[in-house]
C-alpha cells in the first residue's frame, strides 16, 4: 500500500483548523503552522450564521459548540433610532473566537494533527506548493478600514443582535457564552483619535455620533483583555492564483456585516477535504485537485461575496444609510431574498 502523502496548512484560524480536524480524523498526516498562540482574542463578530449542521459534522465539529448561544432575534439602529426588527431564518451560534479557536485547536492535537504554533512563515513557506494549503486569513489593504473589538459583561440588549449604523462606521453587539456580549464594529481609521486601548473603542463610537452605545458599554464591565484592534481591511474579490490552493479568507473576504464569514470558512474546510483526503491516497493528481476546489468555491461563494460588497458601501455612507432606513421603516426592504443572496 502507498504511503499516505502529508498535507501542510498554512494558517491556524477556522478554514486551517477545521479542515485540519477533517482530514487527520479521516487519516491523513497534517500539520497546521499558525503565528498566533492559543487561546487568543481576535477582531471578530462572533455571531455565525448560515452554517448548517451538515457542515458541522462532516468536519467533525459537534462538540465544538458546547454552550454556544443560540441567536435568532435581529435589530438594527441608526445613530440610536431603531429602523427594524426581525428573525433570522435559521438561529445563528453565538460564540467566542477565544473558545472557538482554542476548542478546534485542541480538537486537532487530539485527533493526531502537528499544531506549529507561535511562529510565523514566510518566504518559500508562504509560495504555493503540492500539499500546502493556504488558509492564512485576510490580506492588508490600503482600506482605511479598522476593525475594533472589546467583550463585557452587564449588558442588555435590545436583542441577540444589535445592530448599529454611525457615521463612517457600523457596531454590531452580539451574545456570547459566558454572559459576555461582544461589540465589534468597523470604522474608517481617523488620525485625530489618540487613545489607550481600552478606550479607543469608546473614542471611535462618539466620533461616528453613538454617544449612546459609548455611554451604554462605559456602563457596563469591559474585559480589558478582549480589547483587539485590526487595520488594512479590505473586502471581496477573489485572491487564489497559480498553482496555490487558497481557502477561506485566503481566497476571498466577505464583509462583516452579514454574519456568513465565519460560516463560509468551515463550508470552504467542507469543499477541501475530501479532493485533499484523496490526493494524499494518491488517488488524485495536485493541478485537478486545485481546479476542483476552486470551481466550487467560486460556485458556493461568488454570488454572495459580490453582493455584499455591493451593498457594504451603503452601510456607511450617510446617503446610503438614509437610503436604508426609509426602505426598511417603510417595509419596502426584501430582507428574506437579500439574506438569501448573502448566505
């Protein structure tokens, strides 16, 4: 019988992890090699949804959401007024990245997968290859996008998920395990705001005038060290090129806005397994294995990505914002087929 051939995965986040877990319980020799260590904090809306429980056992993940909220109740606001309330089709999970990661992290070491952690690759190690996978998230931009994050405890919400328009700027606040509720918003980075870092998310919710919710979180009890910052965002647009085999974030971003990002990395872990499972049986030949992954990525994911960054810019011009708002008080909105075109 042939030696199983190894496969690499560059990147510890959910699409490396997840099908990482997969294929070392299906038998292959894996490695993922992550910068980061675990547990860690990370700029994330932590609320999934579109993920189907299909997906979740196929990747062998059904104890990974142990304890996880279930989310299905949606309010928007802008500048504090409330436009529109409404419930998602299926509920979303409601879980931290902190205990995400860590779970998968660990789910993988125990099912034989070699977790490199702590150090970064690069070079020849980054370049695409037979074997690698590349699953190392977002690439900087020149944006002007900053992603901010921060949990605390003594928050009510209006619902499971509260989300807020502002000025250049949305917030979306959501319930996590534990009693935290995570507040995660996307600003357009602004040089006049020189804060500590734990407070320059306060800083950014008044300049985009969310006095409010500023006031409403000071109230509350941050977790100091949840406090996260990413910059260089950038959104849509598919990155996989050459021989590579790129997939989640990798192959393309999705904006945060519509909850399915986190889902479409496990659904891109899905897609990725069983063509990878196969080439390491040498049953399957590298190039086609590539071409296959690709094509039904570009078929799950396309659509969706392009529409929403096709909405996105609406979210945080004043015009578009306006925009939004009179079509959903009005309930000329089609929010079911617009949620179905974005999941």
């Amino acid at each position: 019988m042939n030696e199983r051939r190894s496969v690499s995965i560059a990147g510890g986040g959910l699409a490396g992890l997840s099908l990482g877990l997969a294929l070392a319980r299906s038998g292959v020799p894996v490695s993922v090699h992550e910068a980061a260590s675990y547990p860690r904090h990370k700029v994330c809306g932590e609320f999934i949804t579109g993920l189907e429980e299909r997906t979740i056992g196929r990747l062998g993940m059904e104890g990974i959401f142990a304890g996880a909220r279930r989310l299905s109740h949606v309010t928007w606001f802008r500048k504090g007024k409330e436009l529109r309330s409404f419930q998602l089709p299926r509920p979303a999970i409601g879980l931290s990245r902190f205990t995400l990661d860590a779970r998968l992290a660990e789910a993988f070491r125990e099912a034989g997968g070699s977790l490199i952690a702590g150090e970064r690759m690069s070079g020849t190690a980054l370049e695409p290859a037979e074997g690698r996978v590349l699953a190392v998230g977002r690439t900087r931009s020149a944006s002007g996008w900053l992603g901010l994050k921060m949990h605390v405890c003594s928050l009510e919400l209006a619902s499971d998920l509260e989300f807020h328009l502002g000025a250049d700027a949305y917030v979306g606040l959501s319930a996590v395990e534990g009693g935290r509720v995570n507040v995660c918003g996307l600003f357009k980075v602004r040089a006049d705001i020189n804060a500590p870092r734990d407070a320059i998310l306060g800083a950014y919710l008044r300049k985009a005038r969310l006095e409010g919710l500023a006031d409403r979180i000071a109230r509350a009890s941050p977790f100091p060290e949840s406090c996260s910052a990413v910059a260089g965002l950038g959104y849509g647009g598919w990155r996989s090129g050459g021989r590579g085999l790129a997939i989640g974030d990798a192959a393309a971003m999705i904006p945060p806005y519509t909850g399915n990002g986190m889902a479409m990395a496990f659904q891109a872990a899905e897609i990725a397994m069983g063509p990878l499972a196969a080439w390491s049986r040498r049953e399957m030949a590298w190039e086609p294995l590539v071409e296959q992954v690709r094509e039904l990525e570009r078929r799950l994911f396309l659509r969706r990505v392009a529409t929403a960054t096709a909405i996105h810019p609406l979210l945080y011009s004043s015009f578009g914002q306006r925009s939004l708002a009179a079509a959903s008080q009005s309930h000329l909105l089609p929010l079911g087929p617009i949620y179905r075109l974005l999941h």
